[in-house]
C-alpha cells in the first residue's frame, strides 16, 4: 500500500505518523532542523518560505505548548496563522469534521495543523483532501487520540541527536503511562527507526499496553531495573484525564514506584538525559530536583520544538 | 574547455580588493564556494573581523518550485552586521538570483554600511540588476553548463564544468 505521507515522488505530503516513514526522510527531517536554531538568534526572526501561505491550527483538544511552538514556528516562516477556538465554533454546534475542513479550504488554506481526540482524524482529513483534488494542501498531526504525536517524537529525536549523537549506541527508557500516550508511540517508532539498538519502556502493568513488545522494546516494571545504565530517560505525563477506571491507587503511589527522583536516576549512567514532552506534573511523575536538575533537558526539548516544526513545514510547503 | 587555475585566481582577486578595503570590513561568503574563496581572501588581506557565512537556501526565489535542497548549512555571521562595511564572496556569478537572495538574509541581521560583491568568476546571464565590484575573470559558459568550484582533501581549489 502506498504511503498517504508521501507523494508521487516519495517526498513528504503531510506529516501524520512517524511509522512506516524511512530511516531517511527522518533523518531529513532532523538535519534540516539543524539550521532553523540558528534563526532564534538573529535581529530579525523571519524566514520568508511560508511568505503568502496561510497556516491554520485546528485544535479539538486543549493544548499550550505545541499550539503555541507550531504557531511561532509558522510566523517564523512568513506563513499567515489563523488559530480556530474549537471549543466555541461550528464543531460544537454539530459542523462535521470534513465540513469544516471543506469550508476553511475555501478560504484558501495551504496547511492544516490538527489536535483531535480520536485516532485517525488527521488520516481522514489527508484521505479527504486526496478524494477531493486538493493535494497541494498539507496536514500536520498535532496529537491524535492515543495513536501519534509525530512532531514530538521528532523533537525528542532531535534532542537526543544533539546531546549523544549517534544513535546507534544508545540504550532510551520510556517510563510512565504508556498506555495513554501518542508521545509514547511516536518514541518508539522514531527510536527504533533510527537504529537505538535497546528501547525499554517502564511502567505498572495497568500502563503498559499488552504486546507492546511486538513493537521491538523491553518492558520492565521495576523502575530501578529498567533505568540501569540508560544513556536517556524519556518521562511521559500521567494522563489523568485519559483514565477511565481504576488504573492506579493513587498519584502518591504511582510516584513511589514510578516518578523518576535523584536517586532512582543514579542507576541510570552518570551523563544520562532526562527528558520530558509536558507539561509535567511534579511530584507524579517527576520529582522538582530532578526536573531542574543537571541532567534534564526539557527546556532545550521545547526550544528545538520550534527549529523541527519549521523544518518539517517547510518541507511540506517545498513538497 | 581550458579552465583557470582557481588558486591564481584567488590570488588576482585578493590583489584587486586589497586597496579597497576598510580595517572593519567584513567578508560573507557563500556557501559552499563561497567560502572557500573568502577563506582564500580573509587570509590573504589579514582582515580582523571574523569570516561570515551564508546558506541561502531560506531566502531562494526558486523554494516554491523545487523545495529546500539536501544538506543544510547553517548560516554564522560572527560580528555585528549593524553598521559594519561588507563584502559578499562568491565563486561563480550567474543570475544573480542568489546574491538578492544573500542580500536579504543580511539585513535579517542588521543594517550594514554598505555591501559590495567580490567573484572570482563572472559567466554572464544575469536576471537582475547585479554587478560585481571585483571580478577575477569573465568566462564564457554555455546554459547547459554548470561552472563548478571544487576543493580537493589537501584544500586545493579547481574550476570544474558539468552538465546543467
């Protein structure tokens, strides 16, 4: 089956997984990210590619950080961003999904940026744009449900580029809730693409879904066990409001076994990373010294956010 | 075709920019030969001011047609373009299409003082108003040529033709 990402000639139509896409074109990704850092620097943060494009950010879920980074990645390339409030617009007054994509490319859309709750909604919106002639307008998965959160995945990749180059050599833990997590996904299809050859993910049982080791990873649920000389400790959010049921006892207990504190990371290797894809709840998943500590790198994770979502638009836009 | 040697060449354009420039003038040079000619001429006129680099490819007119290109370079002005005098090298002049586009990105950093342009070879086929301060040699080159600066493992520089 052809890839919906990749147009006639192989190049990137829309970015809506990080599965099924080559070694190479994640690779491509990264290096062209490499020089969109330098532009945070200059008198003049602009670059004039997405100049006359018109960006807009569809999101059905709440969201800050990645709203706001793909917002300041667009207006750094020139592009017109429209952010559209789903919470009070024609969605909640019963407007389908493709009716609402149909009406905004009659406002000459070029780029969709989607958050949706349900898997799936940006594939759909893709495959829409394809049955109605309108390939040259591009979509960007934001988060979709439980299923990927490609960007993200992205970013991490470009974190852990920057700090341990090779990947090659690297032993990446995953800990927390991956049941509930895109973030999660995206890792580990990301990781193992580009050739880690260990990926452990680390959690209780009620969090880690069943046969997540067809995916290629180790699961382990003591934490202590698990962390042993990783060279990066990728957190992930308890997703409080993705839980339905009793999953766990409480956030004080899940912190015992699970939240990632000095002395748990000492078993880790002693220039190991810590990252984490926020926003985080101290305490939870993630203890405050720990968080602000040496080893992380979360802020320099939200910087490079900016530097990938440029490089990935603009590739869509030359596409 | 018989080539010039891009070493001498080097050299020629060294020799005609150095009573022009000022203790404070700054070399940009374009990659990728671009900057192994202002490398060239940094070293041969002693300058201060640390050596400039750009990668157009943000600022190329052509980004809509043909997309960004492979391997990215990152662009480093290590001084303060505000004010400061500036010359922008490159190794072969064509369209001028990328000098506009080196020209934009400079004033993303600041106004200079001035911005003058030093080739070593001019080929004709202009598409907008570009004209070299300095050039070390005109050359005829037919529109299915491509007139190629290349640099070999021990840093020598040489001329090369191919196919467009």
């Amino acid at each position: 089956m052809l890839n919906p990402q990749l147009n006639k000639h192989g190049a990137l139509q829309h970015l809506l997984t990080i599965d099924g896409l080559p070694r190479e074109i994640l690779s491509t990704i990264l290096d062209t990210a490499a020089p969109f850092t330098e532009v945070a620097e200059r008198e003049v943060k602009k670059l004039p590619l997405l100049r006359g494009k018109s960006v807009f950010n569809l999101f059905f879920e709440n969201s800050t950080r990645t709203r706001t980074t793909f917002e300041i990645a667009a207006k750094r390339l020139s592009a017109d961003v429209i952010n559209l409030n789903i919470s009070t617009s024609s969605a909640s007054k019963g407007e389908s999904l493709l009716d609402t994509v149909d009406n905004l490319c009659a406002m000459q859309a070029d780029m969709f940026v989607v958050r949706h709750a349900m898997s799936g909604a940006p594939f759909l919106m893709a495959k829409h744009l394809a049955d109605t002639g309108q390939e040259h307008i591009h979509v960007i998965n934001a988060g979709d449900g439980r299923h990927a959160h490609p960007t993200q995945g992205l970013l991490d990749m470009y974190t852990i580029r920057h700090y341990k180059k090779d990947f090659t050599r690297l032993v990446v833990a995953i800990v927390g809730d991956v049941l509930h997590s895109r973030v999660a996904r995206s890792q580990i299809s990301a990781l193992t693409t580009l050739g880690v050859p260990e990926v452990r993910v680390i959690g209780p049982k009620t969090l880690i879904p069943a046969a997540v080791d067809r995916l290629g990873v180790r699961v382990f649920h003591d934490m202590r066990a698990g962390l042993k000389d990783v060279d990066v400790v990728m957190m992930l959010r308890l997703q409080n409001e993705r839980m339905k049921g009793a999953l766990l006892p409480s956030p004080q207990e899940f912190f015992k076994y699970y939240g990632l504190t000095a002395d748990k990371l000492a078993c880790a290797r002693a220039d190991a990373i810590v990252m984490h894809p926020g926003p985080m709840n101290r305490g939870v998943e993630i203890d405050s010294a720990v968080a602000d500590g040496r080893h992380a790198v979360i802020l320099p994770q939200v910087t490079f956010g900016i530097a990938v979502r440029m490089a990935v638009m603009s590739m869509l836009a030359g596409s | 075709m018989l080539l010039p040697d891009a070493e001498r060449l080097c050299a020629a354009l060294a020799d005609s920019v150095r009573p022009d420039v000022h203790p404070d003038t700054a070399l940009i040079g374009i990659h990728t030969g671009g900057v192994w000619v202002a490398d060239r001429l940094h070293a041969a006129l002693g300058l201060k001011t640390p050596l400039g680099s750009l990668d157009v490819s943000f600022y190329r007119d052509d980004f809509s047609r043909s997309g960004l290109h492979a391997q990215l370079k990152k662009s480093d002005m290590p001084f303060a373009v505000e004010d400061c005098p500036i010359i922008i090298v490159d190794d072969v002049l064509y369209t001028g299409r990328t000098i506009r586009a080196a020209m934009n990105e400079i004033f993303d950093y600041g106004r200079p003082a001035r911005i003058d342009l030093a080739v070593l070879i001019d080929r004709g086929g202009r598409e907008l108003p570009v004209c070299p301060r300095w050039t070390a040699q005109t050359l005829e080159v037919g529109a299915g040529k491509n007139l190629q600066l290349e640099r070999s493992e021990a840093g020598v520089l040489t001329l090369r033709l191919v196919d467009a």
